[in-house]
C-alpha cells in the first residue's frame, strides 16, 4: 500500500490546528476523513483541500455521542475499504480556579478531552489497519499548570497517561499510539489573545525560540508520527513548545 493510499480520520479538524493537520497530510498523499461537528466548516476546509489537488471527505458528528461513533467507521471504511491512521485532535477547555469550577465545567472538559478519547478510538480500533497509527492531541498542560487551566491540565495529563496505556494495549495489534503537546500556538480561533501585547510579550518572552508556535509546526511531527518513518515509535509524546518548558523548569 502506498502512502498516496492511505487514509486517516482528524477530529476537531473543521478549524485551527486540526484543519491545518488535514490540509497538511491532504498535500502529502493521504485521503483525509475529518470529523466535526460544523457541518458548513468542514465543508469550506474540505473544498479548499479539493481546490489544491488534495482528496478529502468529511463527517459531521459530535465525538461525545460515543454511542454511534462505530457508524462513523463503518461508513468510512464502506468508502475507503481500509483506515490507516487517526488523529485525536478535538478539544475543549474551561477556564478558571479549581475552587470554582462547577460539575459542568468538569463534565464538559472531561467529556470531549478524555472520555470521547477513549471510546472515539476503541470504535476506531476494528477498523485501523495493522501497520496503522494514532496520534492525540496532549499539550503543554500535560506537565506544567498555567494559572486559570487547572480543569485543562487534569484533562491533558490524562490524555498523556491514555496515549501510553493504549501503546501497551494495542501493540499486539501493530498499531502505535503517540501523542504530540503543542505550546503557545497561534490560530485564527485565539487570535484575539495574542493581540493582548501583555500577553503576547510574557508568552514570546519566556520562549527560547522567542516567538508563538503556528500551525505549521504541529503538523509536521503529527504526519512523521503516522508515517513509517516512526515505525519503532509508540507510547512517545513530541513536545512542540520552542523550548518552553525546559525553560520553566530550569531557570538558571
């Protein structure tokens, strides 16, 4: 099977680092199945993907409802006859105090970043071709707390535990689990906080590559994961943050 022939599935790609993730893989040879729940986003990403030559499709559906997350497999695979790769991008957050938060807050971060995780990519897992890979969306958060993102961390933490515990568990099945942890990056969805100069100025300043990272700088190390160019990798997180958080961590 050659890589123009493979085919992978990108939650949350209808914006931001999950449609410059399609976009990306598209314009290298993949058939991008992107999964959302903007029906009209998808569309515009999908046409735009079209326009430059590359082959994309799209599903709209809300990866919450792990009830029918199966249909979405079968349909793709009814389309496809195989899936080789799945990245877990979708997200959400809920910013505030731990001392504040309400049961809802935590349900609504906790649904999408970790339970549709788990049951998102068990409904995946029949489908997945042998020598397949997924890659989830960790972040930053993983290892350090910002101030008012103690909910997200927690959520992100775990989505680093999950990417090493289904390594363990579907290793067997020749799929490999990795995950990549973006920092402080730029997307038309947060633009207006990195318009704030105060904010802009603390984030460029404690990054040693002095700037916020861009899409462009996730895709690459999410294709090399689902590439066999990775193919001895599993169970691993990239770490995309311009050197962030070592910087934290050791600030001699």
């Amino acid at each position: 099977m050659t890589q123009a022939q493979r085919v992978v599935v990108v939650t949350g790609a209808s914006r931001g680092i999950g449609a410059a993730i399609a976009q990306d893989l598209s314009q290298h040879g993949y058939w991008v199945w992107m999964v959302a729940r903007d029906a009209g986003a998808l569309h515009r990403v999908a046409s735009s993907i079209r326009d430059q030559g590359g082959r994309a499709d799209f599903v709209p559906f809300d990866i919450t409802d792990i009830d029918n997350a199966p249909k979405v497999f079968e349909r793709i695979s009814q389309e496809t006859g195989h899936l080789d790769g799945l990245v877990n991008n979708a997200g959400t957050t809920r910013r505030g105090s731990l001392t504040e938060i309400s049961p809802e807050d935590y349900d609504g971060v906790m649904r999408v970043n970790v339970r549709s995780l788990i049951f998102f990519t068990q409904a995946a897992l029949p489908f997945i071709s042998h020598d397949g890979a997924i890659v989830n969306m960790a972040s930053l958060n993983s290892f350090n707390v910002l101030r008012g993102a103690g909910l997200y961390a927690a959520s992100k933490a775990a989505v680093l535990q999950l990417t090493r515990a289904f390594a363990i568990d579907v290793a067997d099945r020749g799929i490999r689990v990795n995950a990549v942890a973006p920092g402080f990056i730029h997307t038309d969805f947060n633009h207006a906080l990195w318009e704030r100069p105060e904010i802009r100025e603390w984030v460029e300043t404690n990054t040693p590559l002095g700037r916020l990272g861009r899409p462009q700088d996730v895709v690459g190390a999410v294709r090399f994961l689902l590439s066999p160019d990775s193919s001895f990798v599993t169970g691993s997180v990239l770490v995309l943050d311009g050197g962030f958080l070592p910087s934290r961590l050791w600030p001699l």
